[in-house]
C-alpha cells in the first residue's frame, strides 16, 4: 500500500524530455536514493509523482493508486520538494496550520513536528528571516505532519549544517525502519551512500541505475592496484603489452585500472621489473557514480 | 462533482491562510476603513457648505468612500489568490488538496464570503458615518433607494474582490493585476466613461456603481449594471479555475 510505482513515466517541456520513460518501484522498509546530477530530472518526478504536473505519458502511482485520488493524502505522503515551497510573510507555525487544518490534522500535532524538527523556538517567526536550514526543518515538519507512510524528500540535506545532516539521516533511517517508504534525492554519491539502502540513478531523464547499495558497490567500482617502483618506463611498456596502463599518482605512486595485485605482481616478477610496493584498491564511489551519469550529465562542470 | 466542493477543512485552511498574511487581512480591514473614513472625512469637511456640494446625486455622494474601498478590495482579492504564487507555495497548498477545483473553489468561497460579510458592514457604516456629518442635507435610511444602496455596496466590493481575486489565478501575479485594475477604475474608466455613453457603461466598475445611484440614465437599471459586474466577476473567476485546472504547478 505504501510502495510507489512509475511505469513508463515522460514528462516533455517543450521539445526537452525531462523525464523520459522511466520505469521504477520504490519500496518501504528501506531507504531509497534517488541519485542524479543537476537536471536529471529527479524534482520532476517527484512532482508528477504528486499530481503537481501533468505526466506526458506515462503513471506514477502509490499503491495502484494516483495522489490525485488519494482522500487523505496528508496521512499518506509527506513530502519536502524544495525549501522555498512556503509563503514567506507567514510564520512557520501558521504554515504548519494551514496545513494541518486542510488535512483534519490536530493542532497538537503541529507543535509536535516544530519540536522534532528543532525550529519550536522560531515558529512565531516570519518565514522569510529563516536560514535555507531553518526552512529545509521546517519542510521537513510539514512532511511528517500527517505521520503519513511515504516519505519523498528533495534535496533534504540543502543548506543543513553538519549537525542537521546526522539529524536528518538519522530520521530518514528510523522512518524507514518503522516500515514507510523512504524517497530521497541527491546529486551527491557521497552523502545517499552514507544513508541508502537502495539506488535510483536517473541522467538525463533517463534511469541508469536500480540496485541495491550493495549490489551498486561491487558491480560499478572497478579494481585496481597502486604501485611504487624504480623502473616506470619499462613497467609501462610491459603493461601495455597486455592492455594495461599506467597512470601517475601522488607521492611518486602509480595506478592501474582493471587489474589485481596478484596479477600485476608475477608481470613484475616475469619481467624482472623493481616493485617496492603494490596493493589492491577500489575506485571510490563516487568515482562509479560520476562515470556512470559522466555521458548524461547536463551541466557538467568545467574545469 | 461533489467530490470537488469544498470542504469544511479546506475552507478553514483557506481562512487560516488569509488571516495569517499581513497583507489580505490588511486589506479587508482597510475595505471599511478607507470607504466609511473617507466617507466621513470628505462629508465633515464639504458635506455641509451647501446643498450638492459632494455631487448631483446624494446617493451616489453618500458612497464618494467607494473609489477608494474597492481598491483595498482589490488589494485583498488579488492577495488572497496571489499568495499561492509566492515562491513554491502553490505546490505546498496543492499537495494538501489535491484536488485543484475543490483547492479554487475553497479559495473563492473564503474570499468571496469574506468580502461580502466586510462590505456589508462598510456599506451600513458608511451610509451612517457619512451622513452623520452632512447636517441638514442628510440622507435618512429608508429614503428612495437607500436600503438599495447600502447592500448594493456590499455586494460591489464583493465583486471587485472576486474579480481581482479570478484575474490573479489567470496571471499568476497580484502586481500585475492590481497595476492594471487600480489605474483602469481610476483612470480608464474614468475617462472614457465621461467620454463615451454607450459601452462604457457595461465596464465592470461604472456597471457596479449603478447600484448606488439614485436614478440612473443609459440602457442599465441599479441591480442590472451590478449583474453585468457580476458577470464580469464571474467570468475572471472561471477563467482562474481554468487557468488553476490546466497549469503545472
Ligand atoms: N517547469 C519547467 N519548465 C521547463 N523545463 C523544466 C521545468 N522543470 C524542470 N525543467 C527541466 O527539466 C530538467 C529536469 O529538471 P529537474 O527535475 O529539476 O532535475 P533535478 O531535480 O534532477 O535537478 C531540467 O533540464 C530542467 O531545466
Ligand atoms: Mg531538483
């Protein structure tokens, strides 16, 4: 009841698809990272998700059925789709009002969430004298007013101190186990692979990857060893003889992609090369994940 | 169909809404301030000099506060609808409700109901502020066409609330709304209304104020120049559904 499906979902503006037949689930129980880089189109699928846009084609559903007909979508979906979702004359308690007020939600409860999120002492404030933090908090006490079971969060970590990222991956992770679904995107491997239990990696529009973080680790970071030696131009001549090569590292090391240390090593030893060190490695994550999205991202940053 | 009326929970998130921003809440208080201060301001200093002295027609003269109320009414009308389109609060209110006409028609009705309940109470109180200072050549409740006028009023700064309200939704923006409304019933109107007989008395403003004329020329009688503001009003509040109906948010 609490899972989200989008099956062959498009959503084209103009001549550009944003989203282009995507086909994915998301279940509860677990954490999901909704992975991609700036304009893959992750905030549009949550938006389409939500009825907030139309879908050029295609469904997003959460238990068989569309948002739009949900009686108690409140109780249902919490969502946080960007911190500027809020007027900024009113204060952040009678945002929460309104809110609750539209979902038969006790007042109670809107005091409850200003305290979990840690803005109870600014709820009589002005929205527009808060920090880009202050407001992520208070979108993310909107999202649990309802105590709803699915959770789709965007960008929550935006702006939020370090103190506010342990807080809110903590939550994320306590929601989750509590059995709901959790959604949450990022365009930073580093921070969802701290939290994840499950990737979504959209580019351009399009998905590239769904698997679970595990799976995500050990099929996508290659191997490879980093060496020292007396002797790099002869190494390298022996290595690319099999298709190797060798890469400068810092520190005088070198890098080899692709290969293992046990293998490396009888090459070395075959052709009487000096290796003074040598040890196996794996591509960082992050590495995988740029590689992965590095042919679809659109705004790829020049260096 | 009834799956899309408001609700009482929707409704009470739309009061909330209005109450809670500067703004359309100042607005609607200054709907009563503006039409009876001013009404009484202008009769205390003119309204006794001599007979006519605040125009031809002493209905229509006990209204003079009108000009400005219905700009606050304006001023409320456009802000309550205009809130949703500050930042990505739209896409808040839209996840709350769904359901977009049940969302608009909630909005409406708050603002609607709002206006009337504020403009009634202008009305009487302007008739009676008003002509509390005109001495001798006071009107009295109860003289031709005076019930006429009083809940006219109310209803004329209903409509103008609405039809600022609809246009905002078609927009999307208060300021653009309010920089074309507040110069056309000022100015515009105005203007072409002394310049041309035939037309200008079907705009929604000239059409409106009918209701607080005591007699009245032209093709229009005082309830039918405030049906065709009606219609006016109307016709910008659907096109708001239309335009709220259609759009990404
Ligand atoms: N309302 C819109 N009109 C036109 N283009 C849009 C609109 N919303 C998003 N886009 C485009 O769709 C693409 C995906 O955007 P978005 O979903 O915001 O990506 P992400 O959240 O992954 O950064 C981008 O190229 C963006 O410019
Ligand atoms: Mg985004």
């Amino acid at each position: 009841m609490n899972s989200i499906e989008i099956r062959e979902l498009t959503k084209a503006y103009g001549a550009h698809r944003a989203v282009d037949g995507l086909t994915f689930d998301v279940l509860p129980g677990r954490v999901t990272g909704f992975l991609g880089p700036n304009g893959a189109g992750k905030s549009t699928t949550m938006r389409l998700l939500l009825g907030l846009d139309r879908p050029t084609s295609g469904t997003a559903t959460l238990g068989g059925r569309s948002y739009l007909d949900l009686p108690d979508p409140l109780h249902r979906v919490g969502a946080l789709l960007d911190a500027q979702s809020a007027h900024g004359g009113r204060t952040a308690r009678d945002h929460l009002r309104f809110l609750a007020a539209a979902g038969s939600i006790p007042v109670r409860r809107v005091d409850e969430v200003l305290e979990q999120a840690g803005i109870a002492s600014v709820a009589k404030r002005r929205i527009k004298s808060f920090s880009l933090g202050m407001r992520q908090r208070l979108g993310i006490a909107a999202a649990l007013l309802g105590d709803p079971g699915v959770l789709l969060l965007d960008e929550p970590t935006n702006g939020l101190d370090p103190e506010g990222i342990i807080w809110i991956r903590e939550l994320m992770r306590r929601l989750a186990a509590e059995g709901r679904t959790v959604l949450v995107s990022s365009h930073l491997m580093s921070e969802t692979s701290a939290l994840a239990d499950h990737l979504i990696v959209l580019g351009n529009g399009r998905l590239l990857a769904d698997t679970s973080m595990a799976d995500f680790i050990d099929a996508r970071s290659t191997r490879r060893v980093r060496l020292r030696t007396s002797d790099p131009g002869r190494l390298r001549s022996a290595l690319a003889r099999d298709g190797f090569e060798l890469a400068a590292a810092e520190e005088g090391r070198w890098t080899v992609e692709g290969i293992q240390a046990e293998q490396l090593g009888k090459l070395a030893a075959r052709e009487g090369i000096p290796v003074l060190e040598l040890a196996d490695e794996r591509a960082s994550l992050e590495q995988a994940y740029l590689d992965l999205t590095a042919d679809h991202a659109q705004f790829t940053a020049t260096r | 169909m009834r799956s899309a009326l408001p609700t009482v929970p929707t409704l009470h998130s739309e009061w909330i809404k209005i109450r809670s921003l500067r703004g359309t809440l100042g607005g609607l208080i200054a709907v009563l301030v503006a039409t009876a201060g001013i009404q009484a301001l202008t009769a205390a200093a003119i309204g006794r000099s001599e007979d006519g002295s605040m125009g031809d027609d002493p209905l229509f003269a006990a209204y003079y506060g009108i000009s400005f109320g219905q700009i606050a009414a304006m001023v409320f009308g456009a802000g309550a609808v205009a809130g949703e389109f500050h930042n990505g609060a739209l896409r808040t209110s839209l996840a709350a409700v769904p359901n977009r006409t049940r969302f608009y028609l909630s909005k409406i009705a708050t603002v609607g109901v709002l206006a009337l309940l504020t403009g009634q109470v202008t009305g009487l109180v302007t008739f009676v502020a008003g002509q509390a200072f005109m001495g001798r050549y006071a009107l009295d409740l109860g003289d031709p066409g005076t019930y006429r006028a009083v809940v006219g009023s109310g209803l004329y700064l209903a409509l103008m609330a609405l039809l600022a309200a609809g246009l905002t939704a078609v927009l999307r923006s208060g300021t653009v709304v309010l920089s074309l409304l507040i110069p056309f019933v000022l100015l515009v109107s105005f203007v072409v209304g002394e310049a041309a007989g035939g037309a200008a008395q079907y705009l929604p403003d000239r059409a409106g104020q009918l209701v607080l004329h005591a007699r009245t020329q032209g093709d229009l009688g005082p309830w039918t120049g405030l049906g065709v503001m009606a219609l006016w009003a109307a016709a910008a509040v659907l096109g708001g559904w239309l335009a709220v109906r259609r759009r990404d948010a």
